[in-house]
C-alpha cells in the first residue's frame, strides 16, 4: 500500500491534474495550491548556488509557469503547529497531577516517527503523543477551509501539493484522520519530495538559477510577503526551542534568550534543563535517529525518563537530512547537510506569536485561541496498529 501511494502521490500526478485542467471545461478546473517546506528550498538553494530568497521566488515562478495558481510556504502554517504545542505543553504540565494525558509530551511533526509509535508499541506511546497537527497538516486546514472560503470553492475544488524532505510525508497526508468524508478530498492532495522537484525541472528542461523571480504569494490577503521567513531553534521546525522558552516564561517567569543544549550519547540526543533555587523545574531533550528514538522508549517504559518534553525526529540529524532531500554526487554528505544547514538558517526569523495574520486568523477564522474549531483543525489523534512490528527501527 505504501509503495502505491509513493507512485500516485508523485510529480507525475501533480503534472496530470496540470494537464486536465488546460483541457476542461470553463469552471471545471481545479485550483492548483503549492505549499513549499523551508527545508526543501534550503536543499534546492543548495543543489543551484542561490540564497533562500532568490529560490523561493525563482520556485514560485516555475510553479507559476508550469500552471500552478498559488504558492505557499509551510513555515506560515508552522507557526500555529508551534503556537498549539506550546499551549498544550503548558496545560498537560499545570494538569499532571490529574489529567489522563502523561508527560513527557512527545513531538509529533514526524509521520516515521508517529507510524513506529503506532505500529511497533501499540497503545503504551499514544497518550504521551502531542496531538498537534504538522505544519504540512495545518496547512492542509489553512488550505482546504481558510483558503477555500475565500476563493468561494469547495475543498474538492482545491488540488493542494506539499514539496517536503521526505517520503514519509506522504503517507501522513493519507491518513484517514485528514481526508473529508463530506467532500472526499483531502486536506493534502500530493506531496511530492524535494528530490521529485527537481525531477520535474529537469523534465520541464528549467534551471532554477536562469528563471526570473516572482512575487511571492500569501495565504492572508491583509499580509504581502516579500520574503520567507522561518522559525529558531534548528531544522527540525524548532518545537523543542519555542515550547521550552514558552514554558520557562509562562510557568516559571524566566525568560530565557539562547538555549544550551547538552550532548548525551551522541550529537542526535541532547538536552536542556532549566534550574530554579538549585532545582531542575524544566527537564526537555531532542531524539533524533531510531537508534535514539528506541533508547527514549526503553527510558519511558522502565519508568526512568526524566524528560517533560522530547523533540523526537525518525531521521539522523533532522529533516534537513530528509531522504527526499537532494543528494550531490561530488559533495560529501556532511559538507552538504551543512551547506543546507546555512542557508536554512539564512532567512529571517519571528516569534510564531508575532508573525503578521496569526492572531487575525485566531480571531477570524478559529474563533479565538482553545476554541472547539482550533481544536479540530489544528490537533488530531492516533491509533494503534496492534499488530506490532516484530523488527524495531523497522522503516516504513
Ligand atoms: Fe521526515 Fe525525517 Fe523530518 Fe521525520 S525527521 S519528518 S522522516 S525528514
């Protein structure tokens, strides 16, 4: 089923709907949306010697040219994937003493991760689970509700693409927990790899470098961007960085300015604390690679895991070392991971707080900030496959 999915979610697919849409009749096209990943621009920069701004406008262009309509950037929907994880940190954290869901709240933007969760340990991982939605899937709402109300469409009418680091991400936008019974579509169409990107330009005979730049788009009507804007706090979406900062002010009043990560067993599993009157009152890590991702596990299960949060990523190193990520055959992998590294964090960041339309779209769209439809556009929930998976750190 998995490598069905991989060949129907492709650019092939994306080139199909492309070319249905010339031929069709007058209102029966779909609007083509693509929302493009800051790690997959970082990667393309890389492969085509430009900076993050420059490939984000030339990206936009190619889309543009190749009949996509509209061209999103998914560290937009980040924000509020970051806004809700640190609200939910803060509430499991208050409710510990009485409420069914256990710390440590577990990151849960990696579908290799949540699928190893589901598969290989039944229920035991679920509760600890942070039910918010990826920063693909919240954009898969912004998209197929927000977006949609605007243009006056039906989701149906939408066709949305993620350009993403890794395979895995297509079988996350699968999901039956993202695709509307009401309208049978779902919140993401196809997700195509940045490696997939790459395959269409060179199909379409286009250098990135050579094409003209355009104007990027925005989601919001009241906001214009002129240029991408990120996130701090690592490749990864920088979930460990913002919650523990939100915490630290909001449950203790430190504000901490630069975070000290301390190296465990290896560069993929660090962590930091956070002391008051001599005491540890925030104790957060980052697990990266299954190697480590099975050693939190063994952690949890024997009782022994100190963590009030974990970062957990299935890929060594992040989602800037995706495995749809661009490989360059003369470059070794470590110089180019850093070389993608720089320019990931080449571009301006904002506090998710601060980011223009956010709180516009709390307030117009999400009815306010915990409200019943954050609830179901921004969260999900997980379900355990009880058939375990006999080999761990299997990948699917
Ligand atoms: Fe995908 Fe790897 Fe990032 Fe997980 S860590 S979301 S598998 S790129």
């Amino acid at each position: 089923a998995e490598t069905v999915l991989i060949t129907q979610q492709s650019h092939e697919e994306l080139r199909k709907v492309i070319d249905a849409n010339k031929t069709a009749a007058p209102g029966q096209q779909r609007l083509v949306v693509v929302s493009v990943s800051p790690q997959s621009r970082a990667s393309l920069a890389a492969q085509f010697g430009l900076n993050p701004t420059d490939t984000a406008r030339k990206l936009t262009a190619f889309f543009k040219k190749i009949g996509v309509h509209y061209v999103f950037d998914t560290s937009f929907s980040r924000n509020f994937s970051l806004l809700e994880s640190q609200r939910e940190f803060v509430q499991r954290f208050r409710g510990q003493a009485d409420s069914q869901q256990a710390l440590p709240v577990l990151a849960s933007a990696c579908p290799g991760w949540i699928c190893y969760a589901e598969k290989t340990h039944g229920s035991f991982l679920i509760p600890y689970l942070s039910t918010v939605r990826s920063p693909q899937q919240v954009m898969g709402s912004l998209v197929k509700d927000f977006f949609a109300q605007q243009q006056h469409l039906t989701p149906d009418r939408i066709y949305h693409v993620t350009v993403m680091p890794c395979y895995d991400k297509k079988l996350e936008a699968s999901r039956p927990d993202f695709f509307s019974q009401d309208y049978q579509t779902r919140d993401v169409d196809c997700v195509v790899t940045t490696g997939e990107v790459f395959k269409l330009l060179e199909e379409e005979g286009v250098s990135l470098s050579e094409l003209e730049p355009a104007p990027l788009d925005s989601l919001c009507s009241s906001v214009s961007a002129q240029e991408p804007s990120s996130h701090r706090g690592g490749g990864s979406g920088g979930y460990l960085e913002h919650v523990f900062q939100h915490a630290a002010r909001e449950l203790f009043g430190i504000h901490v300015d630069e975070i000290t990560y301390r190296p465990l067993r290896n560069k993929d599993f660090q962590e930091v604390t956070l002391e008051k009157e001599g005491q540890i009152v925030l104790h957060f890590a980052a697990a990266y690679g299954f190697r480590n991702i099975q050693n939190l596990v063994q952690k949890l299960k024997r009782g022994r895991c100190p963590y009030h949060y974990v970062e957990v990523m299935a890929c060594p190193a992040g989602c800037l070392n995706g495995g749809g990520q661009l490989k360059a055959p003369n470059t070794p992998g470590k110089e180019l991971l850093q070389r993608v590294e720089t320019l990931y964090s080449m571009v301006r960041t904002e506090a998710p707080e601060d980011a223009p339309g956010i709180q516009e779209l709390y307030r117009c769209w999400l009815q306010g900030e915990g409200s019943e439809r954050a609830g179901r556009l921004l969260h999900t929930s997980y379900h355990a496959v009880e058939k375990a998976s006999s080999s761990l750190g299997i990948r699917w």
